[in-house]
C-alpha cells in the first residue's frame, strides 16, 4: 500500500513540474497587450448654441460652423495645408481659359436618409444661394449670381458643370461649401429657410448624422453610408451647450464633459495644472484684429492714417500675448498668413513705440488742450466704443491707448451679437473680430471697397490701388503673377493700416485624459479637430499574441 501511494506522489510531482514547464513556456511566447475596443461616448463641451445646421447660414455661429462640418461635405474640401482636394466630387476639369468648371459626382453618394446624392442637389444648392431672397451672407449671394450651373446629363446625373464671365482664382474654394439636400429643402420656400425645421434636424452626407437635438445637448452618431467609410471606435459624439467659454473648464471639474472645445486665454494656468486634462495646440488660420469704422460718422478720426498707426504703434502686442492671452497667439503683420505662397515677410511691421505713437498724433494735430488726458482736435475728442467678446483683452487695449492720450470704452458682447447686432449693421466705432482665413488667399471679400456696404469689408475702408491690385490677382492663375498683386497689396495695407492687425491665434483643445489616441495637425477652422476622430477610443480589451493565433483574454480591465 505504501508502495502505491509512493507511486501516485510521483506521478503528481512529474505532472506539477510539466504545467510548470507549459506555464513557462506560454509565459515566454505569449504576451497580453492592451489595444483598443468599440464603445463609448466622447461628450464635448462648447460654447453658444445652434441655431443653423446649415452650412449656407451657418458662417455667423461658430458651434453652427462647427457641427455643420461633421454633417455636411462640398463638392471639395481643404485638406490640412489649405488645398482643395476632391470630396463628393471624385474629380473635375477646368477649362484652358478658366471659365468653365466641370465636376463629376462620385458613385453610391447618399443623404442620411438614404437618398441618392445626384446633380440636382448641387443645382438646388447654387440657386438657393442665387436667390434675390437668400437670408444668408450678401456677398456669397453676389458671387454666386455670377456663375451659371447646369447639369449636362440633368438633374437625376452625376455631372455638374460651372460656367464664370470671367476668370476667378479662388473659384474652387467656394466649392467647398456643404451641399443640402434638394428632396427636402425644394418643399421650403427661400423666404422661410431660416425657420425651417431642417436648420436643427439637418440631413446631410458627412461622416456624422444627428440622433438627437435639444436645448442643451447634441448626439451625433456615426454616419454608417458615409462614402469614405466610417466606422470610429467610440460609438457617439455628444455636444452639450454652455453659456460661454468660461463655463467649460468649470463643466470639465463637475465631469459633465470630457473635452473643453476651446480653452479660454484665461484658463490656461488653470488647466495646465491638470493631470487628467491633456492639451492639444495648434495655430488657426486666421488672425484677430481690431475693425477702425471708417464709415461712422460719430468716430471721424478713423479715416485719419496718422490716428490709426499711432493706435498701432502703442500695443505692445508681444506683451497682449504674453500676458492677456497666455501665449496663445503669434504677432500678426499681414493678414495674409505667415508660411503661405502669398506671404510677404517685407511688409511694414509697427514695434512697440509709445514715442512714435505720441508724437504721430501731435503732428496731426490731436492735443489734450484740457488737462483731461483725452486728445482733441476741433472739438472732437479721441474717444470711441471698443466691443468685443473677450473682456480681458478689451481692457488691456483700452489701458494702451490711454496712454497716449486716447478713451476707449470697452463692452463686451456676445460672439453671436457682435455679427449681428454690431458687425452686420456697421453700427460699431471699434470691434475686436476674430477671422478664420481658409484656403486661398483672395482678400477680396474682406477688403475690396465693393465689400464696404453688403460684404465683409466692416472697417469701411477703400484705397483704388488695393482694389486693384486684389482685382487683378484674382483675374489670373499663374501663382507667380498672383503673388506679386498680393506683395503690393500687402504693402499698401501695411502703410495704411485700415485695421489694427493683433495676433494669429493658437488654438488649444482640451481632452480628459481617458481619451486616448488623440491628435490634432493644422487647422483650417476649430472642427478639423475631429479629423481623426476615428482612431480616438476609450474603452479597451486586453488580448494574448504571440506563437500563433492571438487569444482573447476576457478579464475585466
């Protein structure tokens, strides 16, 4: 018997030293990795509201500006140096005299609803933006009514063609501008688009549909017929609403959000004091600055050079950075963008320069002949209402030109009132405006004195040899040529200083650290943030590789 038991106490150690040995071995040839898993929600917190989902009315908003581009595509599209490239269109052709624009749809395009896209949805879209009654921006209207669009192989085809009286350079990125859906706006008369329901349950062809709206939030889903294909790891995108961009961090602490979709200058020192809070920066293109209204009667002093680089030379706009900002911007002397091809590193730069800036108004003849530290000259002080969003910076220009001799009241404003209320109706002294300068260059609709009543020229400036100089530009297509008419409206600019040329902005997003794999390149505009939204993801597995098959472990994480 004790023989026996001797033998099966053998057998036990010999098979306790075997699945030592198999443990050994799998432990050495396999290994157990961490890799991402589909699910979850990524919920952002934004500033403002929606109004329109619509990327015809949606450039006044900046959440409409934003939402509108995951929802809806162009016939192209900018890729992350600023080119168009092809995006429901698969391709086109310009004719050798630059009149004539022919695209083609590409196969199996479809509305979130299931709709076939087709030439009848680029015709409808163009002719709501040619209407006399079209509700959206003046300028885009004009443009458009200036080009005929056709559908050589009608309405139900793929083939788009764009015929201009004449030659435009920047034509294509106009094309760029999200298409809408003829089935569904065709039955809304122009004269109501802007209380159409489809403004806030918008169907259209992007890489995200909406699933629900309300007052307060969003959801977005993935875009399952997306013609890119799209099949991101989270599972939903959520946008919920706030008041402003002060309120995000604080949303951000109470774990209501998991991104802050712009970190505010002033919450910068505190969010780069959060572990689980990481930052992405990048520059935008665009730059701040300050609109002088030369066509206001009650501030005439504007229309004086002299008054406005003096106001120029007395920022110390490295110091508004430094300081207002917390480093998030780049001194701006062009409002062509530094590292373009239409770049002129030559243009007069105005350096900080109190004395200059003084002795610039004495000689114009602006004197505190009262003791009450404003300027005056024939009875008319130096005094003007300065409205922006940003309070801080406000102040800190106010603050500046006090200092020589000049009041300038700050009001902030909401960022959707100062279009509206301000902007729109050229019933500002000063406004400090952010703009976004995507693709090419053209100053046209921002600085051409055809602008000053319907357009974008808000400062109300005109200069016949700026306006042609930015004519001709755009006329031609050889970019060397182009250049040169930019290099001397550039100059022109600079020796003028019909605005007061702040910053480039850097544009920095926060995302809580759970979130991982995120990334963000250049941008044309905040929303090309999500642009690799599809490799973002927060839930994760663990699985087995090596030696073979990899072998899912089930653990819990």
């Amino acid at each position: 018997m004790g023989k026996y038991l001797r033998w099966q106490a053998a057998i036990a150690l010999l098979g306790i030293l075997l699945l030592a040995a198999l443990l050994s071995y799998a432990a050495y040839n396999f290994t157990t990795v961490t890799v991402p898993e589909r699910g979850g929600t990524y919920i952002e917190g934004v500033a403002g509201s929606p109004q329109f989902l619509n990327p015809l009315l949606s450039q006044n908003n900046d959440v409409d500006s934003d939402l509108s581009a995951l929802l809806f595509n162009g016939l192209t599209r900018l890729d992350e140096q600023g080119n168009v490239v092809p995006d429901l269109a698969g391709e086109w052709k310009i004719s050798a005299d630059g009149l004539t624009y022919d695209f083609k749809l590409r196969d199996g395009l479809s509305w979130h609803d299931g709709a076939p896209v087709t030439a009848a949805d680029v015709l409808y879209t163009v002719g709501a933006m040619q209407n006399p009654d079209f509700p959206g921006f003046k300028w885009l209207s004009v443009l458009w009514r200036a080009v005929k669009v056709t559908a050589p192989d009608g309405p139900d085809g793929s083939s788009v063609r764009f015929q201009l009286a004449q030659p435009l350079a920047p034509f294509l990125d106009y094309t760029t501008i999200g298409l809408l859906p003829a089935h569904l706006w065709a039955r809304v008369p122009i004269t109501q688009m802007l209380s159409s329901q489809l403004n806030t349950h918008p169907v259209g062809t992007g890489p995200f549909e909406v699933s629900q709206i309300t007052a307060t939030h969003a959801e977005f889903a993935p875009n399952r017929r997306y013609y890119a294909g799209f099949n991101p790891y989270l599972t939903g995108l959520t946008f919920r609403f706030y008041p402003d961009h002060q309120s995000l961090l604080a949303a951000f602490d109470r774990k209501e959000i998991d991104g802050v979709s712009w970190i505010w200058p002033e919450d910068m020192p505190a969010a780069t004091e959060r572990q689980d809070l990481q930052l992405f920066s990048a520059p935008t293109s665009g730059y701040t600055l300050v609109y002088l209204n030369q066509q206001n009667p009650n501030v005439p002093f504007f229309k004086d050079v002299a008054v406005r680089q003096a106001l120029l030379y007395a920022l110390d706009r490295q110091s508004l950075i430094d300081n207002v900002l917390h480093g998030q911007g780049i001194i701006a002397n062009s409002p062509i963008l530094p590292g373009t091809w239409a770049y002129d590193p030559d243009v007069p730069k105005y350096a900080y320069d109190l004395a200059k800036a003084r002795q610039l108004l004495d000689e114009a003849g602006w004197k505190d002949t009262d003791g009450d530290g404003v300027r005056e000259k024939d009875k008319i002080k130096l005094a003007f209402v300065l409205v922006g969003s940003n309070r801080p910076l406000l102040e800190a220009l106010s603050a500046a030109w006090a200092r020589i001799g000049v009041q300038a009241a700050a009001q902030p404003v909401t960022l959707a009132g100062l279009t509206t209320d301000f902007l729109q109706p050229r019933s500002f002294d000063a406004a400090v405006v952010d703009w976004e300068q995507r693709g090419d260059p053209d100053p046209y609709p921002l600085w051409h004195s055809t602008q000053i009543k319907d357009g974008q020229n808000y400062a109300g400036w005109s200069d016949p040899a700026a306006d042609e100089a930015i004519q001709k530009a755009r006329a031609i297509t050889d970019q060397g040529a182009r250049r040169q008419f930019y290099v001397d409206f550039q100059r022109i600019f600079g020796q003028q200083a019909p605005a007061l040329l702040l910053y480039h902005p850097i544009y920095t997003y926060g995302v809580r650290d759970k979130v991982k794999n995120v990334q963000i390149g250049p941008l044309n505009m905040p929303a090309d943030r999500f642009r690799d939204f599809a490799h973002w993801y927060i839930v994760t597995k663990r699985i087995t590789v090596g030696g073979g098959t990899p072998k899912f472990d089930t653990s819990p994480q």
